[in-house]
C-alpha cells in the first residue's frame, strides 16, 4: 500500500474558516481528498504535527486534532533529527532543525514514505527544492519522498 506522511498544512487547510479564494479551493480540494482517497492509502503523521495543530495560537484545533484519530505515529527518532539538522544545514530547509518543515521532511524520508502531503508550496512541495532534496538524501542513502500537493496526489489515485 502506499504510504503518505500528511503534513499540518493539510489538515489546517480542512478545518479553515477563512473565506479569501485560496484558502477555499484548499479547503474543498483537501476534504474532497480526506473523503475519496485516504482509505487507499497507509497515512502517517508525526509528532511534530500533533504539536502544531494544538499550539494555542492554532485556529480550529481541536477539529484538526480529530482528525489524526487511527493514523499512524512516525517516531523522531534521533535519525529523524539528524537528517532535519542535515537539511537545514545544506540550506534545503528553513530553521530551526528542532521543528517545522526540517522535521516533517525528515521524519517522512527515515520512515520511508512514498509521499509527503502538504499545501506548504514555498518550503515542501516545491519542485525548485526536489533536485536539491534529492541529492542530500541519495549522499546518506536515502531516498526523499515526493512532495506533492493534495490535487497532485488526487490525479494519481484515480489512475
């Protein structure tokens, strides 16, 4: 089966109230996807996203937060670590190394994830970052997993 690591942007996006036109069409696409394609897949978060959906500044949280019910848990492990503070050092990611986006990309490339979903379009799915990703992660022996967007990720699932 194949396996997804769902970042925070998703689940925000799903449990928005903001009404400006992207934050609809991202909303619509996103529980459109939650409802047809999560059963195709084996979903993953981690810890680092239960963090950020409960920080008390976090709009909707706890509707977010219900929606982690069932998937699986990516452990930050100290290889999860590792890798984030690697990419932030070779500039493949924004700091801190400790949280964010570092931590997502990592914690999907340790536990082998076929794909990273996120609406994070300026740091994660970002196809000016893929190539650099790419090269950090076959250096180590690992391999990235794709960065896409949930209306990317929807035309695969229908093939």
């Amino acid at each position: 089966m194949i396996s997804i690591y769902v970042e925070t942007s998703f689940f925000s996006a799903c449990v928005t109230d903001r009404s400006d036109p992207q934050s609809t069409v991202w909303r619509d696409t996103s529980r459109q996807w939650w409802q047809a394609h999560r059963r195709r897949f084996q979903l993953c978060i981690s810890e680092e996203v239960i963090a950020e959906l409960s920080a008390p500044g976090f709009n909707n949280g706890p509707a977010a937060l219900r929606m982690l019910d069932g998937l699986n848990i990516a452990e930050l492990s100290p290889e999860v670590q590792g890798l984030a503070k690697l990419l932030v050092k070779e500039k493949v990611m924004p700091g801190p190394s400790t949280s964010g986006d570092a931590i997502h990309v990592a914690a999907a490339t340790v536990h082998a994830m076929d794909y990273l979903l996120s609406w994070n379009v300026k740091h994660l799915a970002n196809i000016n970052k893929r190539a650099h990703l790419a090269r950090i992660c076959l250096r180590i022996g690992m391999a990235p997993p794709q960065i896409v967007t949930p209306d990317l990720l929807w035309e695969n699932a229908d093939a």
